[in-house]
C-alpha cells in the first residue's frame, strides 16, 4: 500500500497465478482439443514432470519446459513457485486467507534444510530406482493434480448435477460434469490436502522449503540469482514488518538479508515497507557487496552452507535421475516387444509365451509395460480426471508397491474407448506415451477370457450377447449354441484388452467374460481390414 | 419427498398418463385424404429422408401423430461412435427430416435422447445426428447423465417390473421412435421394439434378466407414436457395432413407417430375411398386446419409388 510501483508487481504476481490456476481448473474439466492444448501447455511447464519426460521417457525437446523454468530460477529465484506451480498458488490463497483471519506474523525461520535436503534425495533417489511413490506423494503439480481428482472435481460434479437440475426448469438440458471413482484415494488426499492447508494455514510455504523436492532444486539453482530482493542498509530502521508479512520466512531482519534460495518473489515485503528498504534489484551485482558484508556477520553462513549441500545432493541426485534414465530406458526397451514407432508387424510381434508374462492389473494404452509404467508415473491423476469413460482408476496395490496410487483400468467403472488416446496426449511426464490413435488401436493391453460357467446364456439358458455387442476388435463375437440362443466365441489374438465385455457383462462379480492383463503391451494381430462395400439388393417384391 | 417434488412427480406422471391414454391408438376419425385410413406404409427405392416424406405423407401426414403445442421426443439409434457409413446408427438426414415434420405440424419442443452405449458427446458427434437434428430444429439432450432418469413401474410386466427411464419418456406428449434395422449378434436383429433400450439407464439389467421378454415388456411402459425404420443401408452381419472385417451392408432402399411398433420389427424382420416369429421380443409383444406381427391383418400402403 505504500510502494504503488511494487502493488502493480505484486498484483500481477496474483494475476499470473490466478489465470495459471483458473486454466488449470478449466483445462481439466473441460473436454476437447482447446482444452487438452492448454493442459498440455500448462504441464510442460511443470518442472519435474517435464524433466521426467525429457530425460526418463524420451519426451522430445518439445517437452522441455524445465530448461525455461530453470533459467528464470537462475535469473530471478523462484518465481515458479509463485506463478506456475498449481500448489504453490494454492499455497497463497490459504496464506491470504490465514493473514485475513489470523493476522499471524510469520517471522524469520531457520533454512530448514536438513530435512529437506533428506526427503528430497529420499525422494529423488526413489525416483531413479524407479520407486516413485515418496516422490510422486510430494511432488507438487502430482499433489494438485491429486486434490483436482479427488476434491475439487467431485464438488464441481456436485454443484454441476445442483445446477442441471435447477436448468432444467428453464429449458436448458445439460449434462453435469462427471465423477465417478475410487474412494479409498478420495480419503487418502482428503487427509494429505487437510494436513497440507493447515500446515500452510499455520507456517506459510513451509511446504515449500521442508517437503517438496522442486523447492530443493530450485534452491539451488536460486542460490545467487541475477535478480532479487535485497536490502537497502541507508534505510532500513529494522522494523521487522517485512519478516512478519514473507509466508517463506527468509527474511533476516537483524542481519538485513534475505534467503534467496527461499524467496518465490511474492512482492509482499516490498510493497509494505513503511520505509522503501526493500528493493527487488535486477542485477544485483551491486548491492553484492553489501551482501558478503552480511555474510561477514556470521549469521547465516551455516545455513546457507547447508542449503548448498542439500541443494548440491538434490541436484546430483537429479543428474543421476538422466543416467539411470537413460540405462533404464534402454532396459525396457530390450524387454519391450512394443515398439511405438515401429510399423506393424503382427507376424514378427506375435505374443511370445516367454514375454507374455501375466500383469496384475491392466495399465493404459502407451504405458508400454509394468516397469516402465510404474517407474515414471507420479501419480499426479492427470489422466484419471481426463478419462472420458472412468475406466482408469487411481490403485492402491494393484502394480505392487511400487505402484502405490498410479492409474490402472478398472473394468468394473469402464471400458477403454475405442477412438480414444487422451491420457497417452496429457501424460506429463510420459509414463503413458504419447501415441497417435492408429497406434493405439493396434495395442494390445490384456486379452480376453472367458468362463462358460458365470456366462448368462448357459446358467440362465436366456439370450445376452452383451459382450460381443461392445467390443470394438470382434474379437468376441456371438455363435450358435443351441435353440436358438447364440455363445460368445472369443478370439484373443485380435482382442485390444479394452475392456469393453467384461464391463457390459451383466452378471456379479466376477464376470463371466474379463481381461486378463499384459505385463508388457502387445501388438495384436488384426484381421485384414475388408473395405464395406454396400451391396446394392433392393428387393424385387416388398417382402412383406 | 417434498412438496414441490411431489408436484413435480404429479404432473409429469398425469402428463405422461393423459399422453398415453389419448394418443395409444390415433383416432382412427382422423380423416385421410384418400379417405382410407393405413396401418403402416412401406417405401422402397428412394434415399431415407425423401422416402419419409412419401410414406408419412400416405399416413396422413405428421399432424395426425404431432399436434400443434405438443412436446416430442425422438429416439433415434445413436449408439455407437462410429461414422453413418458403417449402418450401426440411423441416418442422419432421416431424424433431420422427422425434425422438420414434427416443427411443421406445430410441436412446441422436439427433444433427441439416447442412452448410448459408446460415449454419449462423442457418439453423437461420429454420428452426425446431433448436427443434423440441432439443423432441422431439435434439440440433443443428455442421455447419459443419471440425474435425468427416473424410477417407473411398468405395468403388467414379469421381467422388468421397474426400470429407470429417461424423463422424456415421461414426460413428452409423443415419442418417435427412429431405429436402424440391422443384425445382432444375439437377437439376430435389432430394430423398432429394441432400439427403446436406449431409453433406459440401466441396459444390462436386461441382459441377465431374459432380454427378449425385458425388450417387449418396456414397451408397456410406453409406446412409441410413431415408428420409423431405416431399412436404406441394412447391415447384414457383425452387428450390433459393425467391424471392418464381420460386416456386411446391403443397400435395400426401404423404409417402414407404424404407429404400431410390433408391426413395424415384423415387417422389419421380413425386411431384413429372416421371419418374426423367429424373433422371440416380436411374439412375447405380440402376446401382450403391444401390437401385432400378423402383417395380414394391417392396412399397408406399400409405395415404390
């Protein structure tokens, strides 16, 4: 209020993130190519999910939203923190409204960076031995991603279905946006986001500088930034009100200096500076100076001694993250007998007995095998909340430990849609790789089974064929069976394990007809595809 | 339940009554222009939406089934997400047509639902329909969101007692029911009585609840008006949904249009080759009295193109 110049800073700050976030909201809830490129944009700029794409699934340059990320963490500290990342956004919004409330004055904090140093190279370390589970839990795009899915769209559902009805009335006939899903995950984030606000409600960002391996590299890389907010000695009086209004608690008032690596450039300490002490300085070559005489004090040396290391072992355990990606890939790719970018070659690629190891559960269509799928999914939902049909479903210990909370098909909620490959082109950080819809098609992720004595038509002795009705491949199709009534005759070769029969199967659990998952994606053989050609036969006579 | 529920629940429930109370059997005082009055009249030769206009035209045109101010829902076969080519889902130019009948003979709102099997937004588009309903006029309500189904008894039914239907069912003063006459992997063929499956919320239900008796018994429930059958571009094999290497197409060029929906799949089932009492639904309807397969006992008006 007293600095005009730093109250427009500030509020952009907020309008930059409020639009991040408003198009975060939109773009996942809406469906269709304008959407989806949004999210897609939005994702890309996520650090680590774009650094996992480019380094661990070979996502291509186009993928590489970190490198902007990191030079603007370089040039001007963490900004990203402030204006791209969904939690951090959300972050401040508590913040506001714990200041509206509580008039809390956040103060100075110690760095904080033993323990996060920990559960960052915990957590990094997680990732490259492809155990992504503490990883995925505290990366923040996965956690918003997760409190998208599992909070804020079951609310919007709510209202939606509320506001259908009351539009009804007026003749307006929409369809509510729709929410359909796994509980169990629902709580879990229920309880991880209740104890994420009131930590923010209480510390500020402490999240931010204690929990999330982004802020442990994005400390280092904002160790010495080109730019930020320094102190002005000649006029500084020491008040303390810039310590008491900075949620990041990087504010030294007794030693006039402020942590970097910890500072997201929310602008609030400069706008309300009674005496214009605080300054953002884009080159801070020379208030340098007046920063080692700081440090000639003694007072944070240790500190940022120890932000260095923590930052240093974040950010090798990060390089190890591309070698160990670059080996594990080529791994997968030796043990995968799906090869996205090979054209097909059914009779070559057939299912090897070896290789067609049972998987545990079905993964989605791109994910190309259980090890590359569960070693690169951060479990941020994306793809759950985009699913057209709710087939894919957050899973608990469906892919082993290992695979705590990723996505798997759930046949029982859905099918996996024929003309369909939105999770493989909004994966962020490829775990489900990014294939076109022809190669989609040709995927096979399970084959049929099916169990004569659970099938309706021989325990009722009635007619259903609802399995072979769905399915897209025909690789189930109805056949006579005996007065009348026709069987379902399955054709696995051909069958895309989308899961369309045994979610139509009418009986109880388990179903007469389901998917029985691939460990590793095959290429499913497909009939020679007849062009239809209409015969014409208009009958001579009217047959009736 | 409260009051306004209630209210709610009361009108719509009398409407639906009152609707089907008068317009069950069309008044057969309805005047013709030849002054005969047809059951059915079949079209052959010529493409869907201007064989419409023939053969509604010799049943007395739409105004003896839509009058003016009323609400119809039209039930077109929109289940599948794939192109109208395939002969999976009704020809889009055909519901446009009807569209355009019913707003002609002065209907106040023409609602288009179906239940669809893929999913709804994208089935609908693949399909065209909704385009080509939205051009003549009508409006493509969601069929596959929960909140607009609705609990209903259905009388004198054994397998399907109740069922949760769409509201317009309900609620609309005339339904038209617009189906594709194909082939089915386990009814042998699907048309008029099968394509009401669409109007319900829970499909499967039937499926492991005697389908042949479940899809006959719905129409207890409700009875089309009117039945309109595109019999244009017949598939003939690897039916319901139609793959590029089990289908088979014949183009026939015909059309049956009925206020009688069990005449309407016989003459269907003749259309298609294969003979209605062979088609178990057909004769379950026909012992209810939904309507009758005996074809010889029905003023038919058989125009050729």
């Amino acid at each position: 209020m007293n600095r005009p110049g730093y109250l427009i800073l500030k509020v952009l700050r907020i309008v930059v993130a409020a639009a991040v976030l408003v198009l975060f909201y939109v773009s996942l809830s809406l469906t269709g190519p304008v959407y989806s490129g949004i999210l897609k944009v939005l994702t890309r700029l996520q650090f680590f999910p774009s650094l996992i794409n480019v380094v661990l699934s070979g996502g291509g340059w186009f993928s590489a939203g970190f490198l902007p990320v990191a030079l603007l963490t370089v040039l001007f500290g963490r900004l990203y923190c402030s204006v791209l990342c969904p939690l951090g956004i959300i972050q401040d919004v508590v913040i506001f409204i714990s200041g509206k409330k509580r008039h809390r004055k956040y103060s100075f904090s110690s760095s904080g960076a033993r323990l996060h140093g920990t559960i960052a190279i915990a957590s990094l370390i997680g990732l490259l031995l492809g155990l992504p589970f503490l990883f995925g839990f505290l990366e923040p795009y996965a956690f918003w991603g997760r409190m998208y899915r599992d909070l804020i769209l079951p609310v919007s559902a709510g209202v939606s279905e509320g506001a259908v009805l009351i539009l009804k009335e007026f003749d307006l006939f929409l369809a509510p946006l729709p929410f359909m899903g796994e509980i169990g995950a629902v709580l879990l984030t229920a309880v991880s986001a209740l104890l994420f606000v009131l930590l923010t409600y209480v510390y500020g960002r402490w999240f931010c500088n204690r929990l999330c391996p982004t802020g442990a590299v994005l400390r280092l890389l904002s160790l010495r930034p080109l730019g930020g907010i320094e102190f002005n000695k000649e006029l500084c009086t020491k008040c303390g009100v810039c310590a008491h209004v900075c949620p990041a608690g990087c504010i030294d008032v007794t030693a006039q200096c402020i942590e970097h690596n910890r500072c997201v450039l929310c602008f609030e300490c400069t706008e309300r500076c009674p005496f214009g002490a605080v300054d953002f300085t884009l080159m801070r070559g020379a208030s340098k100076r007046r920063f080692s005489k700081g440090r000639g004090e003694g007072r944070i040396d240790p500190d940022r001694r120890k932000a260095v290391m923590v930052s240093l072992g974040s950010l090798g355990a990060a390089g190890g993250l591309g070698l160990t990606g670059f080996g594990l890939s080529a791994l997968t790719s030796c043990n995968s007998n799906y090869k996205p970018s090979d054209s097909p070659l059914p009779e070559q690629q057939k299912n090897t007995s070896d290789l067609d190891k049972a998987g545990r559960a079905v993964i989605p269509p791109g994910s190309k095998n259980v090890r590359w799928y569960t070693a690169r999914c951060i479990s941020c939902h994306t793809c759950v909340s985009a699913c057209p049909t709710h087939v894919l479903q957050p899973s608990f210990f469906a892919l082993g430990v290992s695979g705590f909370l990723q996505p798997v098909m759930d046949y029982k909620r859905g099918y996996c849609e024929w003309e369909c490959n939105r999770c493989s082109q909004i994966c962020p950080t490829g775990a489900i790789e990014s294939i076109a819809l022809e190669e989609k098609k040709r995927i096979q992720m399970g084959t049929v089974q099916f169990d004569k004595d659970r099938c309706v038509v021989f325990t009722e002795g009635t007619d259903c064929g609802a399995c072979a009705e769905v399915c897209p491949s025909q690789a189930v199709r109805m056949v006579p069976y005996k007065d009348g009534l026709t069987q379902p005759a399955t054709e696995p070769e051909i069958c895309s394990g989308c899961g369309s029969c045994e979610y139509a199967c009418p009986v109880s659990l388990p179903k007469a007809i389901v998917v029985k998952p691939h460990s590793t994606h095959q290429v499913r053989s497909e009939r020679t595809p007849q062009q239809i050609l209409p015969e014409e036969e208009v009958p001579e006579e009217f047959p009736f | 339940m409260n009051r306004r529920e209630f209210l709610h629940a009361f009108t719509r429930y009398s409407i639906a009554a009152g609707a089907g109370f008068l317009l069950r059997r069309p008044p057969l005082l309805y005047a013709q222009q030849n002054g005969e009055t047809y059951d059915m009249a079949a079209v052959m030769g010529g493409r869907p939406a201007g064989m419409f206009d023939i053969g509604i035209k010799a049943l007395g045109g739409m105004g003896r089934f839509v009058k003016k101010g009323q609400v119809v829902l039209i039930k077109p076969n929109a289940s599948w997400n794939v192109e109208p080519e395939i002969g999976a889902t009704t020809t889009p130019a055909l519901v446009e047509r009807i569209v355009e009948h019913c707003a002609q003979a002065g209907a106040s709102k023409i609602y288009i639902v179906d239940h669809t099997i893929d999913n709804w937004k994208l089935a609908f588009d693949t399909t065209r329909i909704k385009q080509a309903g939205e051009q003549g006029g009508g409006r493509v309500i969601p069929g596959s969101s929960k909140g607009y189904f609705h609990k209903a008894v259905v009388p004198g039914a054994k397998a399907l007692k109740n069922v949760m239907v769409h509201e317009m069912v309900l609620e609309a003063d005339v339904v038209i029911n617009v189906p594709v006459l194909k082939h089915h992997g386990s009814t042998t063929i699907t048309c008029a009585l099968k394509n009401l499956m669409g109007l319900v919320w829970d499909r499967w239900y039937y499926h492991s609840n005697d389908l042949h008796r479940c899809i006959a018994e719905f129409a207890l429930l409700r009875t089309p008006t009117l039945n309109v059958v595109d019999a244009h571009t017949v598939m003939m094999s690897g039916g319901p949904r139609g793959s590029s290497h089990r289908s088979s197409l014949k183009v026939k060029k015909m059309q049956i249009i009925s206020p009688d929906i069990v005449a309407a799949d016989a003459a269907a089932a003749a259309t298609w080759g294969t003979e209605a009492d062979k088609i178990r639904y057909i004769t379950i309807a026909d012992e209810l009295g939904i309507g009758t397969k005996d074809l010889d006992s029905l003023k038919i008006k058989r125009i050729r193109v």
